[in-house]
C-alpha cells in the first residue's frame, strides 16, 4: 500500500512520519512517498521525517521528490498539508483583518478566507492529478487549512474522493485519558458542528458517561484545552467545546490580547521557523541526525508552549520533547490511519470526520461539509445523527456554514460579491462594510491567484 503526502516539507512532517512508520506494517503501508515543491525544506524537514521512518521500520519504501506526478501516482491514500504563500502570507492574512480591528485568525477568523483561496487554487490541481494518476478509489484526507471551507469547496467542486481531517477534536479526547490516566482507545466521543467549531455532546469511558465529570473537575481547565473556557460557559452549553470556540465565546478578549501582544500567533511561527531552518541548514540530516533533532526539539517546543497564548493570554509551560518511540494519538495522521484502519479491517467503527451532512445536523443542506462522528462502513464514512441540537450551538453553527457555503461559491465562481457577502455574515465580522474592504484587501493580496475575479 502506497501513501503519499503532499506538503511532506512542512516543519510538522516529522510527526507524520513517526505515526506512519509506527502502524505501517499493521496496516500494510510499505511504500510513503513526501512531496513538496520548497526544495530546501524538502532537504530538511523531509529527510528528517525519512530518517523518523526509517528508525521505525527500515523497510518501509520513502520517497522525497517535488514531483507532484511522481507522488500521487499508483497511491492508495493522499494527506495533503500545504501552506501555499508560506507563513508571510498568513502574517499578511492576519494583520489586514487586524487594521480593521478584526479578528485575523487564521481558520476561524477572516484571514481563513484569503488562505482558502490560496489553498484551494493548488489544491484542485492536484486533486487533477489523483483523479488520473492514483489507484481508483485513492482518498485524499485533507488536513490543509482552512479545513472546513476548503474541504467544502473541493467537495462542490466534485471532488468526492476527499475528507476533512482535524486533529482538535482527537486532541482534546486524549487530555481527558491522560486526565483519566486510561488509553485515548477507552474512550468515545460524540460531535457535531463544524471544523474548528464542533461541540462534544457525549464522552464515555469504558461505556460510561464522564462528560458532566469533566466539565466540574478542576483539573479539566489546567490539564486540558478546556484551560481557554470558563465553568459557567460549559454548564450553561452542557457540553465540552472545540478549543477554537474561544474565538467566538470570547471575541472581544481574543482581538485586545491579540493588539495587545507584540507578535501574533503568524509571526511568532513565521519567526520560530525561520530560526529552525536557518540553523537545520548548517546540519548534514542523514549523518547526524541526533544533532538536528535537538534542534528540532527546541525551537518547536517554542511553538508548542505559546499556542494561543497571544490570543488567550495563557501560555503552556511543559517541557516538549520528540520520542520516536513512544506511541501517542498520532495528530492527524492518526485520523487518516484511523480511517485506513476501519476501512481495512472490514468492520464497522466510528471516527470523528468532515463529511457531507446528509441530514445528521438538522437545518443543514445535505451538501453540507459538517465535522461529526461517523460510522466508517463498507459504503463509505456514515454520519451519526444528532435528532436535538441545542438551539444556540445551531444557530451559531448554520451561520458560519452559511458563510462557508458563499466562500465555497466565491472561489469556485471568482466572485468578489459573493465573497463580500460571505464575510458580512461570517460572525466575527458582521459587517456590510468591513467585509467590502477586507475582499477588496484579500483580492489584492492574493493577486497572482485573482486576476480573473470579477
């Protein structure tokens, strides 16, 4: 079984690499080919996932190339994690929703837009390319953001082959089993909404119900990414909630923690990883690795510890390390490998997965791209349906798929009025005139991809 992924230069390729090779001959996986067209972090950050691989199972086939063809052909899985523009875009993204004093996030907020349509201009390319060079029924998992609008446009753009992964709401499943001190398989979770606005309806362990546990015990705002949410916002929704509802639940505190700090999440990463590339430039990888993975363990562990720390005002303090050896959730490739898993072992099981709605989330086009927890059968991912939904998580979450619907619709049709339109609805602009002047701003940004906009 080939995989193939495209964006195998990013700095988080590693991680990638480590969960693949780790399940690779439970799985079949004998062949993982990494492309990326950034030649210089293919030298780097993908000869560093290749050595990861190899550490793991020296047998295992591993392929570097920036040959988009040469990746994706005879593949039986894709994970496409791209970040057209690098992160000066997304710097760029950012700070033009910020001078209009709007929040600049980039997936929830309105720089999610200008990125999608960077993201999807690329990706439909290579969706081409899967369509006539992958082995029939290749599926494309894809993790490149902004997952929700993305995985909904290429969806409308017939591109059935393709599922939106997130490793949120896996994420945030583990810290309670390591809250629990179980194993993350001993629990199960229900969700429904959105990608980067999903809510758990139901955690069990072993069977039972914990979610209300949760929500009362202390420890779930220090241990947890609950650790953005306040006790009374979780008794009042009676559920547990994606950590990017912040964005939403506290708009206000996000947009003044973020003007009040000196850098904003883009380009402490645009900083962080330019500081790792340029010292990982001056290390031979595949004759001292040990060297660059230290180096690789500092400047991410940065990362890590001030993850939404400008926008929440709360800054992890743990210590990070990289363990080749030891097992974890696997990020989103464990969600990709969840779904090989399933789909191999001929049996069903459930995964949380963007798919289309089809009447699981009432008040939702069946077109709809929702993130949800599926049942993964012999025909395809089936979403679990959710007869009751609380009024107010509805209402929140029809209004940002109507935005995604018209973003989805402004790309495909390159039309800025249905862009303007989209964001004067999108809740954290909310205005006719900011959203004309944030697509007249993003369209100029993004020239080179919106010359033939009208």
């Amino acid at each position: 079984m080939k995989l193939a992924v495209i964006g195998g230069g990013g700095v988080r390729s590693l991680f990638l690499a480590k969960s693949l090779a780790q399940r690779s001959k439970e799985l079949g996986i004998d062949e993982l080919a990494f492309m990326d067209n950034n030649e210089t972090k293919l030298g780097i950050y993908g000869k560093m996932a290749r050595q990861t691989a190899l550490l793991i199972n020296p047998d295992i086939e591993f392929t570097l190339t920036s040959d988009s063809r040469q990746a994706v052909e005879n593949a039986d899985y894709i994970i496409t994690t791209i970040r057209e523009g690098g992160d000066e875009m997304r710097v760029r993204d950012e700070r033009t929703a910020l001078s209009l004093g709007v929040l600049g996030q980039e997936t929830t907020g309105a720089a999610g837009f200008s990125f999608a349509i960077r993201s999807v201009n690329v990706l439909k390319d290579y969706c081409e390319l899967i369509k006539k060079y992958s082995k029939p029924g290749c599926k494309v998992f894809n993790f490149t953001n902004p997952a929700g609008v993305v995985s909904q446009t290429l969806r409308d753009m017939g591109y059935d082959f393709t599922y939106g992964i997130c490793d949120a709401p896996t994420g945030m499943l583990s810290s309670f089993a390591s809250l629990y001190g179980v194993s993350p398989d001993r629990l199960k979770g229900e969700v429904y909404g959105l990608n980067h606005l999903s809510y758990f309806s139901s955690i069990k362990l072993d069977g039972k119900e914990i979610m209300n546990e949760i929500i009362e015990n202390d420890d779930s705002y220090v241990k947890t990414d609950m650790r953005y949410f306040e006790k009374d916002l979780l008794r009042e929704r009676g559920c547990v909630l994606n950590e990017y509802l912040y964005y939403f639940y506290y708009r206000e505190k996000a947009l003044e923690n973020i003007l009040k700090a000196k850098k904003t999440r883009g380009e402490q990463i645009l900083e962080i990883n330019r500081s790792m590339t340029e010292e990982l430039k001056n290390i031979d990888i595949d004759n001292d690795f040990n060297t660059a993975l230290k180096i690789f363990e500092k400047w991410y562990g940065v990362r890590e510890n001030n993850y939404m720390a400008s926008e929440t005002g709360v800054k992890r303090a743990s210590e990070w390390t990289f363990d080749i050896n030891k097992k974890d959730s696997g990020g989103y490739a464990g969600v990709a490998l969840k779904f090989i898993e399933i789909e191999k072992s001929g049996k069903q099981d459930s995964m949380i997965l963007c798919v289309p709605n089809n009447g699981a989330i009432p008040g939702l086009y069946d077109s709809d791209i929702v993130e949800i927890t599926c049942d993964i059968t012999k025909n395809g991912a089936v979403a679990h349906r959710f007869e009751t939904v609380d009024e107010q998580n509805l209402e929140l979450i029809r209004r940002v798929k109507i935005y995604e619907r018209l973003a989805s619709k402004a790309i495909r049709e390159k039309s800025a009025q249905a862009a303007v339109e989209a964001l004067t609805l999108h809740p954290l602009v909310n205005s006719y005139s900011l959203a004309r002047e944030l697509i007249k701003q993003y369209l100029e940004l993004n020239r080179d991809y919106t010359k033939d906009w009208k």
